[in-house]
C-alpha cells in the first residue's frame, strides 16, 4: 500500500523565516513537486536504504511525496530503554546522523565548520541539553493547559 502525503513548505521557512537550501536547485531533471523532492531527496540523504516507492508529484497546485505505507518495520520505544541500553540507542542515533550529514553535498563545509577541537562537541550538547530542557518546558504547559481545561487533548493516540 502507498500513501501520499502532502509536502509543505519547511518548517525553516515556516516559523524561522530561514529560506532552507532546496535540493531541486541542484538537479537538471524538472522537478514538478519542488516540496515534494525536497523531503524525499533529504530522505534519500538519511536513510541508508530509501524506500523503493518513494516519490513526489503535484496535482492541484500542491506537492506531495509518496512512500511505503506500514512496512512493518520494528520501533524502538526509547522510554522503556534502561540506562545502558538508551545511552546505546542514542549512539546508534547520532551515528546515522553524521552518516546523514556525511552524505550530503555540504558534508565538506561541515567538517571544516567542525573542526578537530571539542568546541563544536560542546556546543551542540549544550543545545541538546536546552532543546530537552524546553520541549519538557512545553510539554509541561501543554499538561497544565489540558488539565485546566484551556485546550482539549486525546490521550494514547
């Protein structure tokens, strides 16, 4: 089964104002669904197998993506990790990141952005450290505004 979903400007572009580097820019092919290929082309730079049904096209003057649907593949629930099997899962995670950025065109900018010394290591797990710190911030609100009754929410969705 596929599914289509639509593809929507950047979240950069959306709430940051930051106008993302779009890779139909950097193709000769004509690239109807430019949102479109920009999720699937990023896609195609994380994932180390892309799934063989994804696409993009545009109807209707908005664009989509197009990929597998409910391929059965296994989920890990990072709550339920312990310690040694979480600090092993978040590895895992940042090394398909690197793998990620690695693979991407500005993979030589970013090693030179980056460095041999622990400057940029410091930096981005001082933000890691405040980004967790403010989505429970968040999560915290959102909590309290559904508890008192400000917004409605479904739980165990």
């Amino acid at each position: 089964m596929l599914q289509i979903k639509e593809a929507q400007e950047s979240v950069l572009t959306t709430y940051c104002g930051i106008t993302a580097q779009n890779p139909a820019e950097h193709t000769s092919l004509p690239v109807e669904s430019v949102e479109g290929y920009r999720v699937i082309a990023n896609q195609r730079i994380l994932q180390a197998v892309s799934d063989p049904f994804l696409g993009h096209l545009c109807f209707d003057g908005r664009d989509y993506f197009v990929r597998q649907f409910r391929d059965r593949k296994g989920a890990i629930e990072a709550a339920r990790l312990r310690m040694p099997e979480f600090v092993t899962y978040v590895g895992r995670c940042a090394a398909v990141l690197a793998r990620g950025h690695a693979q991407s065109r500005d993979a030589a900018m970013v090693a030179g952005y980056r460095g041999s010394a622990s400057t940029f290591d410091r930096a981005v797990t001082e933000w890691a450290f405040a980004y967790a710190d403010q989505s429970l911030a968040d999560y915290d609100r959102l909590r309290a505004a559904v508890e008192e009754g400000r917004i409605e929410a479904v739980h165990g969705v």
